[in-house]
C-alpha cells in the first residue's frame, strides 16, 4: 500500500451540480483532490501503470486530479476523493501477470499438417475437368 503523504495532497471545494435544491446553488460541496504524483515516491513501472489508468486526469505538470460530487455533503465527498484515490493507487501496484509461452507439441504440428493436406486434396478435386 502506498503512503500518501498529507502535503502531498490538495483540496479545494467547488459548487456541485446535481439534485439538491437551493442548497447546491449555496454551499460547495463537490471536492478536488488535487495530488502532486512526483512526491509520492513511486516504482518507475507503478508510475507508468498510474499515467496509463489515470490519463486525462493527469496533468503535464504530475498532479493527478480527483473530483467527487457523488453526495450531498463536503465530508462524503472528500471521503468518496480520498477513496477513489487509494482504489487507484492500488490498482497501479498490481503487477500485470507474466505471458508464459508455449509451444505445439511434436505430435499437434503432425496433426495441422495432415489437416492441411486433407484439405488441399479437397480443394485440388475441384479443379476443371480436363478431356483426355
């Protein structure tokens, strides 16, 4: 798991669109977690695996942008923020499973072999029918 540091870390409270009524013309409720990704210390392949499932919401200057107005409430919000983040996060340390290769074995080669060939004489008899 990775440690987010608290200064690494920036809120701001914005109107929220949505149902709510006159309190949403009122009160900022949604939150931006803004997260400066440089001073997180990551893992070069876990940085690159964080730019790959962020993208747009990774700027050019490293801040990785999270904005929640799921709820009705600034403290929801924030909690539903730093969640999604940590979800992130997490799914960025996840090592994607090594490709093992394999190979035909001696006796499935001598089988597409022989089906190719069943096929070719199948296709060779519907050639044109010569006189002789």
């Amino acid at each position: 798991m990775i440690e987010v540091p608290e200064d690494a870390l920036d809120e701001r409270f914005l109107a929220a669109t949505g149902s709510g009524g006159q309190n949403v013309n009122k009160v900022a409720t949604a939150c931006q977690l803004r997260v400066d990704i440089f001073r997180l210390g990551l893992h070069p392949e876990t940085y690159r695996r964080l730019k790959l499932l962020a993208g747009s919401r990774l700027t050019a200057s490293g801040t990785l942008v999270i904005t929640a107005r799921r709820y009705r409430t600034q403290e929801s919000n924030r909690a539903d923020a730093r969640e999604r983040l940590a979800e992130l996060l997490a799914k960025a340390e996840e090592r994607e499973a090594r490709r093992v290769k394999t190979k035909p074995t001696r006796a499935a080669k001598a089988k597409r072999v022989d089906e190719k060939k069943g096929r070719s004489a199948v296709k060779a008899g519907r050639g044109k029918v010569r006189d002789y």
